[in-house]
C-alpha cells in the first residue's frame, strides 16, 4: 500500500495531508507566539510606572515592513492563482516577488533597525539623583501634566570607553530630542517621524547611574521582548524565504512538469505559513511600535 | 504495486488534471525505495514500524538511565553522608571528580541526578516510549494505513529526540555537572544556576538543559502533527470516528496536548535561554542578590510567569503521561477479559473533555505562590472538575472486567496491576488539589508519591503490558510467559514498598528535596509502624534496588525472544482491532491490501458466532444484522 491522499483529496474530509498538517503546525505556532505575547502583556502589566518606554523605535520604517509583508501576503496568493490557472512563468515573477519583499523585509531589519539599536545609549538615573538632572529629565514637568515619571537619558554615548574603562567617570551623551528639551510640550509623547539624537551633550556622573547599556536585550524588559519577538518573527521569515527561493527554483519546475497541482499544494501550503508569518507582524508593530 | 493499482486508491480528482500520470511516476520513485541500503532502511528509516522501534530502544535505555540516576540518590536518602561501596568508586572517573568524591556524593551532584531523573524519565524516557513509539508502531497499523501521513517528517521528529537526548547526556560531563534545579527549573534559581567562574557560557549544565529542551520540544511537535494527520486522513475505509480501538483515541488527545501545550513552554525555554545568553531579564526581578552581591542585570522580570508558563505545559504533560497508558491497558482489557469494553462512548468523551480540561488546571501547581484567593478557587473547582473523567475512564475500565472469562497473560497481568496503581495515585491527587489541604503536603513526599503511583506502576506497567502484548506483531515471536512472570510480581511488590511509605513520609513533613533524606530534620518525633520518617527511606531504598534487578529477567528476556521466543501466527491473542489483520511483521507498506472496517473495535464474544473474536475487517451478515440490532449499518468512505 501508498501513503493516500499526497496530492488528492480524501472525500470525507475533503483534505489532503499537508493542508491539515500546516493547519495544525500554525495551531501550534499560535500558541508559541501567544505565550510570547502573554509574557509581553505579564512583563509590562508589572512594570513600576516610567519603566516601560515609548517611543524608542522607527514608526515610519515599522510601517513600512508592515506594507511590504502585507503585499507579499497578495503576491503568494497570486502566484498560487497563477499555478492554478497552469501559467508557470506568471507564477515564477509573483514568487520571485514575494522572495524579494521578504529579504527587503529582512534586510531593514538586520541591517537599519537593529544596528540602530545597538548604537544607541540609554543611563537609568538613581532615584536620588533624579533631581539632579532635571533639566534632562523635567520630571516636574512631566507631573504636572499627568506623565509617567523619566527615569532614563538616552542618546548617542560619545566616549564609549566609558561603558568599560572605569577611570572614566562620566558619561558623554548627545541627548535625545526629549532629554535636550525636556519642558517643551511637543516631547510629552512620542513622535511619530525618527528624530535623531541632538548637538547637546549632556554629562552623567557614573555615580548617579543605576544601569547603563546600549539598546541590546540586557537592556530592559522592553528590549528583551522586542528582540526576543522580532528576532524569532525573522527566523520564520528567513525560514519562509528559503522554502519560497525552493519552489522557484527549476527543481521545482519539474515537479510542476509532472503534476502542476502538486506544486500548487506545495505553494498553498506555505502560502498559509507566510499569511501566519504576516499576521504575526500584524501583532509585533503596534505591540512594540506603537502602544 | 503497480500504477494501475495504485490508480483506485488514488482517485483522479476533478483539480487535479494530471494524477494518474504523476502517480506512474511517484511509484517509480517508490521502487528505487525498496532497495534501500540497510542505512536508510535500519538508520534512516522513513517507515513507522522501524521509527516507533528506534524510538522505543531510545525510550526504555532513557527509562534505564534515568532510574539508575534514581538508585544512586537513594543510597545517599538511605546512608546519607556515606561513602557508596563499589561502584561509588568508579562513578568519579564517569562524572568527574568533584561528583563522589571518596564515594560520598555532593549536594550539587544529588542535586544534578534529581533535576535529571525527572527531566528524562519524562521527556526522554515514557513520552518517546508511551506516545512516539506505541503510537509510531501501532496507530496506523491500527487505523489500517501503511505509515505515517508524512514518513520524512516522521524521521526528523525522531532524530530531533536523538539529538536533544544527546545533549541532555553529554550535559553530564561539562564543568560544573548537568542541570541541577528540579525538573521545573525554577527561576530565578535556574537562571543564576551553572553561571559565573569555572563554566563555560554555553556549554554548562542549565543551558545545555534549555537547548536539549527544544530538540525535544520540536520532536513532540513534529510527532504530534503528524499523528494527528493521520488519524485524520489515513483511516482505513469504513473505520468511522466511533470505530477508532481507544488507543486511537488516547494518542489522538495526546498528541492535541502535545500539540498546544508544548509552543508555550517553549516560549519559556527560549526566555530563559535568553536570561542565560543574553543577559535579559525576563524572569529576574529587579534588585536581585545573590550571595550578597547585587546582579547587573536590568530586572523588571517576573520568576511567577515562568511557572505559569512551566505548568501550561506540565499539567497538560502528566496527562501525556497517562493518556497512551490507559489506550495501552483498554486494549489489552477488552482482548483479555474476552468481552467488549464497557462504556466506549464514555470512554471516548472522558478522553476528550479530559484533554479540554487539562488546558485550564495548571495553576494547582502553584498554590503556595500567593496568587489570590479568587484564581485559587477557579482552578481548585476546574481540578476537582477533571478528576471525574478520569474516575469514568477507571471505573470503566473496572466494569470491563466484571463477568468477563479472563485470561492472565502477562499483559494482562501488568494491565490489570495499572487499575488500582493508578486508582491509589488518582486518589491521592484530590487532597492536592485543596488549596488547604496542599499547603501543608506541597513539595513533601506525598507529592511524590501521588504522582509517581500513576506514572511508575500506571504507566510504566501499561507499557510493558503493551510491550509484551504487541512484541509478536513487532517480531512475529512471544516474549517467554515465565520469565515475563518473575519480572512482574517482584516490580509489583517493590513498586508498592517504594511508594506508599512515601505518603507517610511525606504527611511526617519530608521535603522532596532534602540532600540527607530527613536525617538533619529533628522537629518531628513521629513514627509509623515504628520507623520514623528518616528511617523509612532504607526499606524503600532496598526496594529500589531490588526493583532494579527484577528488570534483569525482562531485559534479557526481550532480547532473546526477538530471535527465539515462540513463533506464533499474525494473531495470537485472537484480538479484533486490524493490525492483527496485517503480517507480523508487517511488511513495508503493511497491509497487502487496503483493509476495510465493518464493524467496531471490540466485537468480542459475539452471540451465534463460532468463535468469540470478531475482527474488524470481517463483513457484518445478513443473519447477525437480524440478530443483533445493535450492529451499526457499516459505513464506507
Ligand atoms: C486525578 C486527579 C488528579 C488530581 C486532582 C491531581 C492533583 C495534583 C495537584 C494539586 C498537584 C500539585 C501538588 C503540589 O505540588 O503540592 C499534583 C502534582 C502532580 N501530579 Fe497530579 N493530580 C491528578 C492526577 C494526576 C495524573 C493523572 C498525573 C499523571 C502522571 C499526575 C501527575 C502529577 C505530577 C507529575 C505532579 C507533581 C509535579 C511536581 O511538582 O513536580 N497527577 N497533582
Ligand atoms: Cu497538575
């Protein structure tokens, strides 16, 4: 006896054996991600008021990751359109598409906004110092107006000996917009446009710094879960890409060669991975972009 | 097969153009498979039969392993402080030196055999053996499929379990020894735990832990996918949902468990993997000191999520534990006691609302971390609540005996023994699931005891039921019925003097954990039956050991009946589920033709039939229709 039901399907589900095991697959990435998630939601539903930030990554460039997902989500639907309808060389450009918005997508991520992150430099000031640097901070500002207490300077570290050499007692930092003019009503909440660090610099006694790092995992919860999540989302978008550069590949042809509508599974199949894929994205961007 | 056969049981479908065309050429494909070299047949194997064997090899050398960890943790609970004789010499040349050193064991040593014995009998030891290998071997041959749904992926869940096993062993030999923070890994203990001078970032026993994990997490979820697939898709014609043998049943809800409760803890492993690597602080509160100094880490971490996240999966687990096990035990029931199993209906729908309920329990591990009164009593109602399908299924099970002409095989024997084991383990869990009552027993012996009444003498005595009932389908040859006998009454009584002084020991108050099993602890004057708490360990000990070489009849039993145990026929308990219809062994592809159910999984003992097995695959009469109402009309798909 054969394995049934490979290509064809079986009546009484009206199935055939990928399709209900991707089902299954993406049952169990669901929860996955849902833990993930739920840990976010823990996680930040714990943190002491101004320990959660806002504002750090790029709104514009998020956004447009998220658009260009969504349009390789269509492009994989039409691919699988145009294999139904047996037009193979349509097929191959709206896959080649859909390869390339994904290693767009990769690409922004690994070589734009994680770097960035990595070049940028926050200092938690100790509670008893936080007077001190008021005029970076402008705490009383901030509680006037009902805001959550700054317990954070961020910007670009100029001597970045200074995370390792201990002689050095101070910190160099080109504030960012929001600690260079604390006071001023257009910084209460995040802007939408990535405004970069400004000429200010301002100095931090090392004293007076709880923790200092870079924006990396270590740095807080809030990183922890942003790299955490996108960097695992980016593991199934490299996965996805590599199985689609697969299908488009000529060995892939052959298969279309023999039975056209096995590949078309083939490309449903993970067609459906990469809507999954996508509407987790749908999730990350306004969990961590936005909120 | 040639194409033209293979062209009924594939259907040209009205998308697909080409079928009959591509099949031609798949079967071609096939062809060249059946002269596989003896890798790819005996290594590499993509077929269900050679998978659930390796995967069976694999779990009962884990079973070994990791009961041999337990019989050196019980000469320190017993001696404690006291230099193992023999081989306690020995075992510093295997481990390491700073392990035993004179043959006394360190507490970071007892601490690493019990946070490994519980991770690989579990993990590595029943889920490969109970689900992945009775499951791989018996559920498509049970379902009348000739493998698995998808063959390839069927090998790659199995070597993902061969790598996570591998690395959980070799963990054993990194600087600072393997894991050592309970199977549970607790943080922020586990995080902090194999850390700092004298380990390696990478290669230290907790991280190796949390990588070994996702081997194994993969490989269930693979395994899972895949059974469930093809219970879905490949049932034979005519074998409905409500003709499925239980077994079916039990790996079908297993594998849903598997499925969706395994992702979370995941999500769990990979946090606190990045705890360790990266230095985050998921499970690290802020402001934390260890030995006096306060760690660099951001904080803001939260130890309570990874028990949420831990139990998510483990309550789920334990019922992974159990489930294959009573498929094993309906089985062997119904073809022993010679009459259908009672309840099939309740059966099946207690399986199912256990697997539902199983999702919403978990917080009863967690009684003691103060999470509120209100969350307290919805899962102290849900836990009570999942205790009545288990009751059901038992009590089913009980029924099934009852008038039945039985026949006490070995099988039979060790299914039989899994009743009033798993009724005794069973029981003890309701007191547990009292907020009140849990207080006062969490994390002592009768914790210990409760769990280990259902998965030591329950499950592990439903799997060698199962072992020795389906080993003629495997080889075409019976296990030796004596020798299976001196393995079953010694690991019967010794179970039980392992056990439940257990239950007193741990009502005295003993923790789980203690190093010098109780000795040091002087609050408690008690004694039961003249042994205090500390002094019951030395009998249990004795019987552990003793329990240890009663396995020695069965291992050397199971390895000389492969080649000369009794030849016997493709049916030798005169069972009725269909893969006793198939050879034994079955061939690649299983059946020589595609087998069809006419009828349910236990027609035993029919009225007006010759002789009091009906098989599944043998037509319903017009004269037994009109005997016996009850027959369904058969169904074919
Ligand atoms: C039948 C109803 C059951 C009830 C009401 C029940 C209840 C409980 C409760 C409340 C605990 C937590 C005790 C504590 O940590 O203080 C517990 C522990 C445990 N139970 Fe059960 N249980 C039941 C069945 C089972 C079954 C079928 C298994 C299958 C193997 C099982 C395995 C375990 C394990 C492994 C633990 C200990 C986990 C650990 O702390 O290491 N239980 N049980
Ligand atoms: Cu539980």
């Amino acid at each position: 006896m054969e394995i049934p039901y490979t290509i064809s399907t079986r009546p009484d589900t009206g199935l055939w054996n990928a399709k209900v095991g991707i089902w299954l697959f993406l049952a169990s990435e669901v929860m996955l991600f849902g833990g993930l998630f739920s840990a976010y939601i823990f996680l930040r539903l714990d943190a002491p008021p101004g320990m959660w930030p806002h504002g750090l990554l790029n709104v514009p460039v998020g956004t447009m990751n998220t658009a260009i997902l969504i349009l390789s989500s269509v492009t994989v639907v039409l691919a699988w359109a145009e294999l139904k309808m047996r037009r193979y060389r349509r097929y191959w450009w709206y896959m080649l598409a859909t390869i390339l918005c994904g290693v767009i997508f990769l690409t922004v991520k690994l070589v734009y906004e994680w770097p960035q992150k990595f070049e940028h430099f926050g200092a938690y000031i100790k509670p008893q110092a936080l007077e001190k640097y008021e005029q970076y901070l402008g705490n009383k500002h901030a509680a006037e107006k009902g805001l959550p207490p700054r317990l954070e300077i961020t910007g670009h570290l100029h001597n970045r000996e200074a995370l390792t050499n201990p002689n050095i007692k101070e910190y160099e930092v080109a504030l960012d917009p929001v600690n260079a003019d604390p006071t001023n009503p257009a910084m209460d909440r995040p802007h939408f446009l990535y405004v970069p660090p400004t000429d200010k610099i301002g100095k931090i006694d090392k004293e007076d710094v709880e923790r200092a790092t870079m924006f990396l995992p270590t740095h807080s919860a809030y990183f922890a879960s942003y790299f955490t999540i996108t960097g695992l989302h980016g593991l199934h978008v490299l996965g996805g890409v590599l199985v689609f550069i697969y299908m488009w590949l000529p060995v892939s042809k052959k298969v279309y060669q023999r039975n056209p509508e096995h590949l078309a599974n083939r490309v449903e199949v993970c067609g459906l991975f990469w809507h999954f894929v996508d509407l987790i994205w749908i999730f990350v961007f306004p969990l961590f972009y936005l909120l | 097969m040639d194409a033209s056969a293979s062209l009924e049981t594939h259907p040209p479908s009205p998308d697909s153009g080409a079928t009959g065309g591509q099949d031609r050429h798949q079967h071609q494909g096939e062809h060249e498979h059946h002269e596989l070299g003896w890798w790819r047949r005996y290594i590499f194997s993509t077929d269900h039969k050679v998978i659930g064997i390796q995967y069976g090899f694999t779990g009962l050398f884990f079973l070994l392993f990791g009961f041999s960890l337990m019989m050196l943790m019980r000469w320190q609970l017993a001696y404690p402080g006291q230099a193992l004789p023999v081989i306690g010499k020995f075992l510093p040349h295997i481990f390491g030196a700073g392990t035993m050193p004179d043959g006394k064991m360190t507490p970071d040593f007892y601490n690493s055999l019990g946070a490994m014995h519980g991770t690989i009998m579990v993990f590595l030891g029943i889920v490969p053996l109970a689900f992945a290998a009775f499951g791989n071997f018996v559920v498509p041959l049970q379902i009348g499929a000739p493998d698995m749904a998808f063959p390839k992926v069927n090998m790659a869940s199995y070597w993902a379990v061969f790598v996570g096993g591998t690395v959980m062993l070799t963990s054993f030999f990194v600087p600072g020894g393997a894991a050592k923070s309970g199977w549970t890994s607790y943080v922020p203990l586990a995080a902090i735990a194999d850390s700092g001078p004298g380990h390696n970032p990478v290669f230290n026993g907790q991280t190796l832990w949390l990588i070994g994990f996702i081997f194994l997490i993969t490989s269930s979820l693979l395994g899972a996918i895949n059974f469930i697939a093809t219970i879905i898709q490949l049932r034979a014609k005519g074998l409905t949902w409500m003709r499925l043998p239980f077994f079916v049943w039990a790996q079908f809800v297993t594998a849903f468990l598997l499925l969706l409760a395994f992702p979370p803890l995941e999500a769990g492993i990979i946090m606190q993997l990045m705890d360790r690597v990266a230095a985050t602080s998921f499970f690290m509160p802020a402001g934390l000191v260890v030995n006096g100094a306060a760690m660099h880490i951001s904080g803001g971490g939260s130890p309570l999520l990874w028990q949420h996240l831990f139990w998510f999966l483990a309550h789920p687990e334990v019922y992974v534990l159990i489930l294959p096990g009573m498929g094993i035990v309906a089985e062997i029931l119904a073809n022993n006691s010679r009459k259908p199993l009672w309840g099939y209906k309740s059966l099946v729908f207690s399986v199912l609302t256990i697997g539902f309920l199983s999702f919403v329990v978990w917080a009863h591990h967690m009684w003691l971390t103060g999470m509120g009164s209100t969350v307290s009593a919805f899962f102290q109602t849900t836990t009570l609540i999942i205790s009545i399908p288990s009751v059901i299924i038992l009590s089913a099970f009980f029924i099934s005996l009852w008038g039945g002409s039985i026949r006490f095989n070995v099988p039979m024997l060790f299914a039989t023994a899994f009743l009033p084991m798993f009724g005794i383990g069973g029981l003890t869990g309701i007191p547990l699931a009292f907020n009140s009552a849990d207080l006062y027993l969490h994390d002592t012996y009768y914790v210990i005891a409760h769990f280990h009444y259902i998965v030591a003498p329950g499950t592990i005595f439903a799997l060698f039921a199962g072992i020795y009932y389906w080993f003629p389908k495997a080889t075409g040859r019976t296990m030796n019925e004596f020798w299976g006998k001196v393995h079953f009454w010694p690991s019967l009584v010794c179970m039980n003097v392992i056990f439940l002084p257990m239950f007193l020991q741990g009502m005295l108050g003993m923790h789980r954990r203690w190093y010098d099993g109780g000795q040091g602890w002087t609050l408690s004057g008690d004694h039961v039956w003249g042994l205090s708490g500390f002094q019951w360990n030395t009998p249990i000990s004795w019987a552990a050991w003793i329990m240890g070489l009663a396995q020695i009849p069965f291992i050397i039993n199971f390895f000389w009946s492969i080649k000369h145990g009794k030849k016997v026929n493709d049916n030798p308990w005169e069972a009725t589920t269909l893969e006793w219809t198939a050879p034994s062994p079955p061939p690649h592809g299983n059946f020589i033709t595609a087998p069809v159910a006419y009828r349910g999984p236990y027609e035993y003992s029919l009225p007006g039939r010759e002789r009091d097995f009906t098989m599944q695959n043998e037509p319903v009469e017009p004269a037994e229709r009109t005997r016996r109402k009850a027959v369904e009309q058969p169904v074919l798909v």
